[in-house]
C-alpha cells in the first residue's frame, strides 16, 4: 500500500516536457511528504511507471531528469461535476486577468473539465457551463503579452529564491536597462502582472512589469532574501494605490441613489456609513479609505452621480480635473464648429 501511496505521488510530482524533475529533486519532494527511498528504488519506480504512463527520461546528464509528454491530459484525480464547473468558469475570468502563458499552463485542466460536462447530456451542467459568464467590475483591458520563457523564468526564480539578470524596458526613462533582480514576490493587477523585487544590492522594493522584460537570465550574483517583507503588508500599505499618504482618511461625499444602492450593497470599505436619503434622493456617504490615486480615480468613475465633501484636498483635485475636462471639450468643440 505504501508503494502504490508513493507512485501516485510521484506521478503528481513529475511536470510536463519541457519542465523536468530530476530524480534527486524528486527524492527530497518525496521524503517532504514522508516518504523514505533511496535513489535506486526512484530510478526503477520511474522505470515502471514509464511502462504505462508517457513518462520522458532526459539521459543526457545525471541525474536523470524526468518529465511527461507534453500532451499528456493527467485524470489525476478524477473530475466530478462541481470540480467540472468551476473550472471552466474559473477559465473564463482568469482569461481576463492572468497573462495567456499562465492560463496556457493549466489548459490541459480546463480542457478536460469541458470534455467532462460536454459528456454529462442528461443534466444541466453542460449547458449551465455556456449560460454563465464572470466578468470584471468596469472596462477590462487586454492582458499584457508576456513571452514564455520569461513568465517560466521569473516563477523558477521566485519559488526557488534566485538573483536574475533583465533587461527592462523602463517606463519612466524610456530605455532598455540592465538590472540584477532578487524576487520578493509576485502580483497580478488588473490586465498587468508584476514582479516585486529589490534590485542589485539595494534593499527596497521596487515593482517590475512583466511585459516589460525583454530578456531574462539566472544571474550568477547569490540571491538576497528580504526576511521582513510580506507581499500582503505591501499591498496593504496601499503600494498599487498611488499612495499620497501612509494615513487613511474619512471620505465624506454625496451620492445619488444608484451609487448609495450599489455602495449599501458592496461597501467601499468596512468603515462605512450611508446616510438617510435627503429630500432630493441622495445619501451622504462616510467611510475611511486608503488616501490614495486609485480612490480618487474611483471617485471620478462616477461623474455628477459622486460629490465630494471631504477631504477638501480631494474635492479640489477632482474639481480642477472636472475643470481642465470642461475646458478642454469646449475647445474641440469650437475647433469642430469653427466658433
């Protein structure tokens, strides 16, 4: 019983070509999960396995290195109908969100959950998998394309803590640039995923968008862990946010009845309050947020249906955008009739 315990999860261990294992990287995830064999008896179980599953042997170095056929499509374990559905609903809004590559890398996942429910006729699922959609809060824009073997490269280097060496296309100065990279973690925001990481021998943490590297390398610098950083702390300290302050602020403002509907529904944060509706329908909204671009970009999202009150620095910001937008459509507008 032990010995089949250990096949299957070797099995689960062995990636597909062109990723490989090697059979004493194998031993260590084995003995991980408290298994205790020695290298001859991986090297013939692998050999057994090889007998009735498409397991590829890479004998040209040693350690062997082992993978599977990279059309291989794993019923390990068995798919039931919930597992089914949501992965191919799971499919339909990660295609919005991750990088193809990423979403490529669990097709064969997502290919046998369709062929699944394509074969459950008498019952709903398979139709209930073609009727329901996920989709973005707001306008989604394209994932960023990101090649290959930096998307393969950039998660070998982070899950197994090594320096690399880029190319970058940076944003800001409009040149390519050399960086040696120590990842610290990784985010996907919106349509962009991006690498957190310190850079050369520098200890904060700087953001890197994938899409951006145009090269990549395992760098023969020795990587430099961050033992205080916690990606969960970063986000929060509002580092996607366009942060103005480190200190959250109370958000006054009015809004119409739609907005208060939809924010009594989905709070725009746990410290919120809506009040009574006045004579003419609106409610007053109170709530502390982070003090932060995205907010007020939010905010903007809105129109005439969103006033602010407080901060006044907010109000102020937003009046002058709402100002500079006026000013500049009624001048297309005189070009455009001639006035």
């Amino acid at each position: 019983m032990d010995t089949l315990f250990r096949y299957l999860a070797m099995l689960q261990l062995i990636p597909r070509a062109p990723q490989y294992r090697a059979t004493t990287t194998l031993q260590s995830l084995l003995e991980e999960q408290g298994f205790t064999v020695n290298l001859r008896s991986i090297q013939r179980n692998l050999e057994t396995l090889s007998n009735h599953f498409p397991l590829i042997c890479d004998q040209s170095e040693r350690p062997y290195r082992w993978s599977f056929d990279p059309s291989f499509k794993s019923t390990l374990p068995a798919m039931d109908t919930a597992t089914a559905l949501t992965l191919v609903l799971a499919e339909e809004y990660l295609k919005g969100l991750l990088p193809k590559i990423a979403v490529d890398k669990l097709s064969p996942q997502f290919h046998g959950a369709r062929k699944f429910l394509d074969g459950l006729q008498k019952n709903g699922f398979a139709d209930w998998a073609r009727q329901v959609r996920a989709i973005p809060n707001g306008k989604a824009l394209l994932p960023a394309a990101i090649t290959p073997p930096v998307w393969q490269g950039v998660s070998d280097a982070l899950l197994q803590r090594q320096a690399i060496d880029v190319n970058y296309h940076s944003r800001q100065k409009q040149e390519v640039k050399q960086y040696t990279l120590h990842p610290q973690g990784l985010v996907v925001r919106h349509s962009v995923s991006y690498l957190l990481a310190t850079v050369n021998d520098y200890e904060d943490i700087r953001q890197f968008a994938l899409h951006r590297i145009q090269q990549l390398a395992l760098s023969k610098s020795p990587f430099r862990p961050h033992p205080t950083f916690s990606v969960e702390n970063y986000i929060a300290e509002g580092a996607f946010g366009y942060p103005l302050d480190k200190q959250q602020v109370q958000l006054v403002a009015r809004v119409d009845p739609s907005v208060a509907w939809t924010l009594a529904e989905t709070p725009v944060s746990e410290q919120q309050q809506l009040s009574a509706p006045a004579d003419d329908g609106w409610k007053t909204l109170t709530a502390t947020v982070p003090n932060d671009q995205q907010t007020q970009w939010w905010l903007m999202g809105f129109g005439a249906r969103v006033e602010v009150l407080e901060p006044m620095e907010w109000r102020m910001a937003i009046a002058e955008q709402a100002e500079k937008m006026l000013n500049m459509y009624a001048r297309e507008e005189c070009q455009l009739t001639g006035g």
